[in-house]
C-alpha cells in the first residue's frame, strides 16, 4: 500500500499535546495556541489596512459593524477549515483535488497558485512601502530587496513551527501595541465608536460606503487561511481514531482560532479608529498608506499629536507584517502544490518560485506606469479582485466536503451549518461581483 502523504510533513504531528483526561484548561489551550497566530496574520495584510484605514476616513466609526461581521464569518469559514483537517486528516487541497478528475483539478490548481501570488503581492508591496517610509529606500530596490525574505523565512522555520508560532504571536503582540499608542495619543470618541458597531442604514444609502464594506469583506475573508488552516491544525499530536481525541483537538482548536481572529480584528478595528479619529472630514486624500503616514507626522492634519515618533511607529507595524506574511504565504503556497499536483519542494525552493513570479506583474506594472506609492497601492487593490474572484471556488468545495457524511462520519456539518455556509458563500459571492463590477 502506498504510503498517505501528510500535508506539510515536516509540520506534521510535530507538537505534542497534554493528556485529554489529566490535564488542566490552561495547559491544554497553550498546547493548542499558535496555528491561529499564523492564520490571522492573513486578516492583517496592506489590503486590510488600506480598507480599514479608508473606511475611518471617510467614515469614521461606522463601518464598525462590518468589520465585527466580517471577522464573525471568518470565524465560521476557519472552523470548518480546522474541522476537515481534523477529522479526515487531509488539509482542503488534498481533499478537494480528491474528488475531481486531473484536467479540472489542474485548472483548479492554477486558479489557486493565482490567488497565492496575489497574497504574497500585498506583502511585497507593503514591505517595500514600509522600507520607504522607514528608510527613504526607492520603491523599486524595495521591491527587488523583499526576494531575500526568503533567508528570514527559512530562518524562522529552522527553529520549528512552535518557535515560529511564538515569533509570529509577539509580532501580532506588537502590532497591536503599536496601533494602540497610537489611538491612544487620538482623540478618539468612545460613544461614536460604541456606536459604530450597531448595523445603520449607511450602507444602503451611501454606494461609497457599500463599496468600501465589499472591500472590507473581500480583504478579509482570503482563500490562503482556509487552506493553511486546515492544513495546521493537524500540527498537533493526536490520534483521530479516538473519538475524545478527536474532540479534544476540534474544541481546543477552535479556541485558539477564535481568540487570534479576535486579536485580528482588535487591530483592525483600531485602524479603522484611528482613520476615523485622526483623519475624518480630509476625505480620500488619506484612504492610503503613504498618505496616513504622512499625514502622521503633519500638525495640519491631526494637530498636536503628529510627530516622527507617529509616522515611524506606523510605518513599523507594516514593515513587521509584510515581513511576518512571508511564513504564511509560504505554508499556504505549498500545501497547494502538494494538494492539488502532489509535488514536493523544499520551503525555500516553493518560496524563491512564489516570490520571482510575484515581481514579474509588479516590475511591468511599475515600468509601465512608475514606481510609485500610488500604482503599488492600486496593485494591492486589484490583488484583493483577484482573491474576491477564487473566494467561491474555495468556500463552496470546504462547505461542500464537510457536508459529506462519509468522509466526516459524527462530525458532518448539521442542516443548519450546511444552510448557513451555502447561503454565506452566495452572499459573498455576489457581494465580490458587485465589488468588481464597482471598481471596474
């Protein structure tokens, strides 16, 4: 019998786990943290800045709201993420190609290897953006710099993936820091932000506003988590023949999913704020990041407060996690490949492959139209289309596969999950076709 190759296998069943009868709460949800740091660096990429920073903008605290019900779906879509690679021990690359013949597989295959590159273009740009801002370094050495990303990726993962898990939660950790220092230091409205998050009839009044909702939840529901997700959640060491391992493991899982989804969105949300605190009444002159980060350190925009220290504070946290997204976009890059063509590279091979044909659209576009903060930041929106557009070929199959009584026996999705995720995955759907339709 041929032997079953497992998703990420240096990964694993690495991370040995505390007894399911003897040990306390604590120790078990510290076993079990970590995957969902590495996920939700994904729900903090420049495409989520961009979104929430102009939606504060513009809007001040009322798209509140959306960001709390984009990061409530995430929460679902994650679950049954970590629920098909439990269960089946199959990540969603694996089970999906599983079922479909090869030319169509192949297809799917390349739909997802381009959603994969428009990942890793969001975090090539806002690197090369923070490198600016920190340094004054041209966009273009910017760009060319972030290939050596590779030696910071192959770094961390030496250490394993418990030590990465650890380095990516201090990077989330000081993030969140950073963007609390700096709401902080605003003058923030605690009523109107209280507020913000009670649904209101912007939406259906305001077509700008609807717009930026779309992209707020096109930049945060992504295909790369829901196939690194299901693939790191089996990371940890147990047995899935015994059903209170099994458990174990789904509960403990989604505890460590939701409270990083939760830190995700804090720091979300005090993006959002800060926009709305800071720059509110300026209007689409600061809906981007150079834009805020100048605006940072200019008394005539926020007054009193702006200083270096502001600007170089925000320019930091984009620098950590364009830095940070390389691991992620890596991991999820290859458990594509292996999934859908079951080829193998080493980590540093998959990552150079990525990164070089990343540059290629970036490098044309820029010497098309210059290398600028402008074209860089209208890339990363058109990276968002680009995830917006393979979204539903990847919900619908994850809904669809845990809906499968024979292949998740007890643990099937139950008629009403069934209905949520289907009408979900609509719901966003369309809501991604107007999105492209509005921008286009």
């Amino acid at each position: 019998m041929a032997k079953v190759r497992r998703s990420l296998e240096e990964i694993n069943q690495s991370v040995a786990v505390p007894d399911v009868y003897q040990s306390a709460f604590w120790q078990k949800f510290l076993a079990y943290s970590g995957p969902g740091a590495l996920v939700a660096v994904g729900y903090m990429d420049p495409g989520n800045w961009l979104t929430s920073i102009a939606g504060g903008a513009q809007f001040q605290y009322r798209l509140l709201a959306v960001l709390l019900l984009s990061i409530l779906v995430a929460m679902f879509m994650q679950a049954l993420a970590i629920k098909l690679g439990v269960v089946t021990r199959q990540d969603l690359a694996q089970a999906i190609a599983a079922t479909l013949p090869r030319p169509v597989r192949f297809a799917a295959w390349i739909l997802n290897e381009l959603a994969m590159m428009a990942t890793d273009m969001t975090g090539v740009i806002g690197t090369a953006l923070a490198l600016n801002m920190l340094f004054k370094l041209p966009l273009l050495w910017g760009i060319l710099l972030t290939i050596g990303d590779v030696l910071v990726v192959l770094l961390f993962l030496r250490f394993g993936i418990r030590r990465v898990e650890f380095i990516v939660l201090l990077a989330i950790l000081t993030v969140g820091v950073i963007f609390g220092i700096e709401v902080g230091r605003a003058n923030v409205q605690f009523g109107a932000v209280l507020s913000g998050f009670i649904p209101s009839q912007l939406l259906v009044k305001n077509h700008a506003a609807l717009i930026l909702s779309l992209g707020i939840l096109g930049a945060t529901i992504m295909p790369h988590n829901l196939y690194l997700h299901s693939s790191l959640a089996q990371s940890r060491r147990y047995d899935n023949h015994d059903p209170a391992q099994v458990k174990e493991t789904l509960r403990f899982a989604n505890w460590d999913s939701n409270t990083h989804l939760v830190a995700a969105f804090l720091i979300n949300a005090l993006l959002l704020v800060l926009g709305g605190s800071l720059f509110f009444g300026h209007g689409r002159a600061l809906a981007s990041l150079q834009a805020v980060f100048h605006g940072l350190q200019s008394s005539a925009i926020v007054g009193q407060l702006a200083s270096p220290l502001m600007g170089g504070l925000f320019a930091l946290a984009l620098l950590i996690t364009g830095l940070i997204s390389s691991i992620t976009s890596t991991l999820a890059g290859q458990i594509v490949m292996e999934g859908y063509l079951h080829i193998r590279l080493p980590l540093w091979q998959r990552r150079l492959l990525t990164r070089a044909v990343t540059l290629i659209p970036i490098l044309i576009i820029g010497w098309l139209v210059g290398f600028n903060d402008h074209a860089l930041e209208t890339m990363i929106i058109d990276a968002q289309v680009a995830l917006s557009l393979a979204l539903p070929f990847t919900i619908v199959p994850l809904v669809m596969l845990t809906s499968n009584a024979k292949l998740m026996k007890q643990h099937v999705n139950s008629h009403w999950v069934q209905l949520l995720g289907y009408t979900l995955a609509i719901i966003i759907s369309l809501l991604n076709l107007d999105l492209i339709i509005n921008l286009f």
